[in-house]
C-alpha cells in the first residue's frame, strides 16, 4: 500500500491560507477499484488542499476528489416512519454546513444525493398498528422530513431516492453479487452475503468483529452474514425476485442507489456514528464485492451523537428521550440551532441542553448587536473617540487567513467562530460612544468591511442576520413607524436635556436641568422600557438614538435571537 506520486500542478486562484490546490496522479495504480485489502489508499485525483478525518484511515487525510471541483457525496437519509427528532437535526445540518464550505468557500461542487428508506420493519409495524398501508406511513413522515428540514436551513441534496423506487434496480444488483461469487440464497428464499467469501477484507470499521450478525435464517454459512433480500411474510408488501416474493434487506438498498447515481467510485459518504458498524460496513462488503475493487468510497465521514445533557445514551426514538424538531422551533430559531452545532466539532458527540442552546443564542446576539453599533457607528448615529483603523484592517485580514485555514482542517467550526468573535471584540473595543466627539476623524469603511465579512461568513454556514424582521419590514409599516417614533423620542429627548444656561449635552445627569422638563425625560426612559419586551430596542447614544428590531424564534413577531432589522 505504499505508492510513488508524482504531482503535476495544475494551479488555481489561490485561497487565502491555503496552499494551491494540486492534481496528484499516482504512477502505480489506476483507479482506486484496482487495489485490495482493507488499509485505506490515498486515492489519485484533484488535492483540495483540505484535509479531513477519514474513518476508513482513522486519521486526517487530504481531500482528493475524482474529478476537479467536484465532490460525489452520498448520504444515509432516514427510515421515514415517526417524526424526526434534534440527533437527527444535528447529522444532518452538521452534514449541511461541511457541504456549504466545500461548495461557498472553496468553490467545490457537491453533488449530494440521499436514500429514503421508505420501506422497513418499523414502518411495517407502524402501518399495523395505525391500520394503513406501509405506503401511507411513509409518505406523511417523508413530507415532513423535508419540512423540517427546509425549516432548519438544510440545503436538499441533488436528488432524494426511495428505497421503492429502486427495488428493481436491488434485485439486479444482488444477483451480480451472486454471480461474483459472495454472496448465496437459502431454500427459504434468504440471500445473504457471504462474509467469508471476501476474506480478511470485512472489519474496517470498530465493532466489525461482533461474532454475532444479525439475527436470520439458521441457513446462514457465517453468524456475521447478513440479509440481502428477505423472503415474504403474511401482511407484508413484497416484490417479485428470482427468489420468490419478498423484499431488500437494509444495508443493499444504500449500496445499489449510490452506485446507480455514482458508479463505482464514490468520494465521501457521510452519516451518524452508529450507522459505521453494521450498515457502513456491509455497504462497503457489498459494494466492493460488485463493483469487484478494493476502494469504493474513498472517504467516510461521521458525526457525533447528540446526547441529552447528562444522559450517556444518544437521543434516540427507541429509548423516548428525544425532543422533535418542531418542538425545538417553537422555543429556539434555526439560526441558534446552527450556531450550536457550529460551537463543537461535527465528529464529536454534543451534550443538549437549554443552557448549550442559551450559549449559541448569546453568541449570536453578540454578533448582531456588534453589526448594529458598526452600521449606527456608519450611519453617523454613533460618536466615538479615536478609531486604530489600521489595527482594525489587519484583525480583518489575520481573521480571514485563519478562517480559511481552520476550515480547511477538517472543517474546523468552533475556532472558525473563535475567529469570528475574536474580530467582534476588537470590533467592539473600537466602537465606545463619547457625547461630544472631538472632531476627530471617521473611519466608517473599515467597519463596513467588517460587518460584510461577519455576515459572509455566518451565509456560508447557513446563519442569515437579514431574514425575516427585514421581510416584514419591507412589506408593512412597522420598520418606517418605529423610526418615527425614535426621532419623535429623540427630539423629546433633546428638549429635555437642555440645561438652564442654555447648553446642551448627551449627558442624563440631572444637574442644571429644567426641572419641569424631567417627567419628559423620565416619560422617554418609560418608552424605552415597555418597548423592549415587544422586540424594538431602543439604545441612547449621547445625544441621538439608534433602535433594532428583533423577531420571536419563530420569526413570526418581534423576539427573534439572532434575527434583525435595525437603524
């Protein structure tokens, strides 16, 4: 497995902080379907210059993909019969924001296509216990797979393919199988792979070394073989095979449809942590065994599980402690359900918990309030002391470079949002309002850039600062009356802080105003107050004012964290 590559370099626009991308092509072997054996081999192709971890090596390898700006990805989507739930939420947007940064930030198209399962034991079950067809089941909570996941930002992939739609396709696909030689039928009308047959390639993954299988036909050769077709029982849908009426087994539903939309090469397959031992495992049996090569897919990537804080179990529909996407919603936006996800590493397990939730929520408040002091700050709206503009530039860049870098390390999010939040501090350090500037001079631009900058990058991960408060604002009144009313307040303000001697000032202090104008100014602060609760934050600066409106999680009234409209 060891090989001589001699790279030819085909250059690209560099990216910041990135080496330039290479085509490495490998002297000693064609494709990687040539080679045997259950060590991973660096596949020849386009070098990405990124490097992710790799279950197959169990270790960070560079991302070389078979054709250039082009990534092949497929994932396991899910058995549609019950409501999908926040473990679910998290692979999939996990799964959502690495395929955003291949795609927005490093200019890689990925094509994505996803399995439903739509045929299974447990939607059998659940259409007999709610006295309808299987077909029936599935279709409802397919529908509302999809829902919430468009509720949750996650971008649909190429193409969704039903496990139904495809049996013929399985059929023809075990019978090769068959006829390479690895894989048997029973007289009971079972296929199963043939474990033995293909050596000591079986067992890339931890756990492969279960000595007990799946349960099955005491016809199986090897305890560890497993189902390929199942023969027909009374009450089940079935189709017609050369083995009788039945249907497919789990696992050769993934292998026959990401073959048939990828061939025989695949670049990344991802999924949850406890899809890698059996179903990732007999995908990859079954998939070298047909395509007869050593390497179907060159990468398997796995997210963590999400656990309820405290619980050492995953959330799980079997064990009754999960909690609904929908359920979810209704408290928290999908925006603070990102910025969660994005506060850990995608391959590590997640406690949930209000208060992870509560941290994300603060993370991006603290973003937009720092969006909105620098646009009030451009505005004219907010005076400030002396700004060390050229520091400003150089936070801006160094905070590119080492977005661009740690991202490139196996999609590293949490320091890319350390980053981020390291640039709104310096940002913020610069931002601090005095009541009578002393004419020194703007730096408007420097924070344009900046707040552009944060909110490309929060774009890319699927986080959008303009969403729903802007909408409403555009289409009603509500933006145009509450600047009325803040000028109105303003104003009130105004005359309410002029002194006796016929100053004027920002300052609140009481001393040397008129003291029948102090109702006014207290009247001013009661407005203030009573409107903070219903979503428009009114903040005195000096002597002006600036507002924001925030939405309800929702995005359906004021209240949204992290979503904002604002003057």
């Amino acid at each position: 497995s060891s090989f001589v590559f001699r790279a030819s370099l085909l250059w690209r626009a560099p990216v910041p902080g990135l080496s330039p991308a290479v085509t490495v092509r490998s002297t000693s072997h064609g494709p990687s379907c040539s080679v045997s054996g259950r060590e991973w081999v660096r596949p020849s192709g386009f070098d990405t210059g990124l490097k992710t971890f790799n279950s197959l090596s169990k270790q960070k390898e560079p991302l070389i993909l078979t054709r250039e700006g082009v990534a092949t990805w497929y994932s396991c989507g899910p058995t549609v019969y019950d409501h999908a739930h926040l473990g679910h939420a998290s692979s999939y947007v996990r799964f959502d924001i690495l395929q955003r940064i291949l795609s927005r930030l490093f200019g890689i198209t990925v094509i994505h296509a996803m399995v439903i399962t739509d045929i299974d034991d447990k939607i059998i079950r659940r259409s007999w216990e709610e006295n309808v067809s299987p077909a029936a089941v599935s279709t409802v909570y397919e529908d509302e797979f999809k829902r919430d996941m468009l509720s949750l930002k996650v971008v649909p992939p190429a193409v969704y393919l039903r496990v139904t739609e495809n049996v013929h396709h399985i059929v023809a696909f075990i019978e090769k199988i068959i006829r390479n030689g690895h894989a048997y039928a029973t007289k009971e009308g079972d296929v199963y792979f043939d474990i033995q047959s293909i050596g000591g390639r079986y067992g890339r993954f931890v756990g492969a070394v279960d000595p007990q299988g799946e349960p099955g036909s005491s016809n199986k050769r090897d305890p560890r073989d497993f189902a390929l077709w199942k023969p027909w029982k009374p009450r089940e849908p079935y189709w017609e095979s050369p083995w009788g009426r039945g249907r497919p087994g789990w696992h050769i539903e993934c292998s026959t449809i990401a073959s048939s939309m990828f061939g025989g090469q695949l670049d990344v397959h991802s999924g949850g942590i406890d899809l890698a031992f059996p179903h990732h495992e007999n995908e990859i049996a079954q998939s070298e065994a047909y395509h007869q090569c050593g390497q179907w897919a060159n990468y398997f990537l796995h997210s963590g599980h999400l656990h309820l804080k405290g619980s050492p179990e995953k959330m799980s529909k079997s064990l009754k402690n999960y909690i609904s996407i929908k359920d979810f919603l209704r408290s928290y936006s999908a925006n603070e359900f990102r910025m969660f996800c994005l506060l850990s590493k995608y391959r590590s397990a997640i406690d949930y918990s209000d208060s992870s939730v509560l941290e994300a929520r603060s993370t991006l408040d603290t973003i937009s309030t720092f969006c909105h002091d620098a646009q009030a700050y451009m505005k004219g709206q907010l005076q400030c002391s002396h700004v060390q503009e050229d520091l400003l530039w150089s936070r801006l860049a160094e905070t590119k470079s080492t977005v661009m870098s740690t991202l490139a390390d196996d999609f590293d999010t949490p320091r890319a949002i350390s980053a981020l939040m390291n640039l709104v501090y310096h940002g913020n350090c610069q931002l601090q309002p005095v009541s009578t500037p002393a004419g020194a001079a703007r730096s408007p631009a420097v924070f344009g850039a900046m707040v552009t900058y944060v909110r490309d990058v929060l774009d890319v991960f699927g986080i959008d600062l303009h969403t729903k408060a802007e909408v409403l604002s555009s289409r009603g009144s509500l933006q145009p009356v509450v600047e009325q009313l803040t000028q109105f307040r303003s104003k009130v303000r105004e005359f309410a802080l002029a002194r006796r001697d016929g100053s004027s000032t920002g300052s609140p202090s009481r001393a040397g105003l008129h003291p029948d104008r102090l109702p006014l100014l207290k009247a001013c602060d009661a407005l203030r107050e009573d409107l903070a609760p219903l979503g428009v934050l009114i903040k005195d600066r000096g002597a002006t004012s600036t507002w924001e409106i925030k939405m309800s999680a929702r995005g359906q009234g004021p209240e949204d964290k992290g979503e904002e409209t604002s003057s």
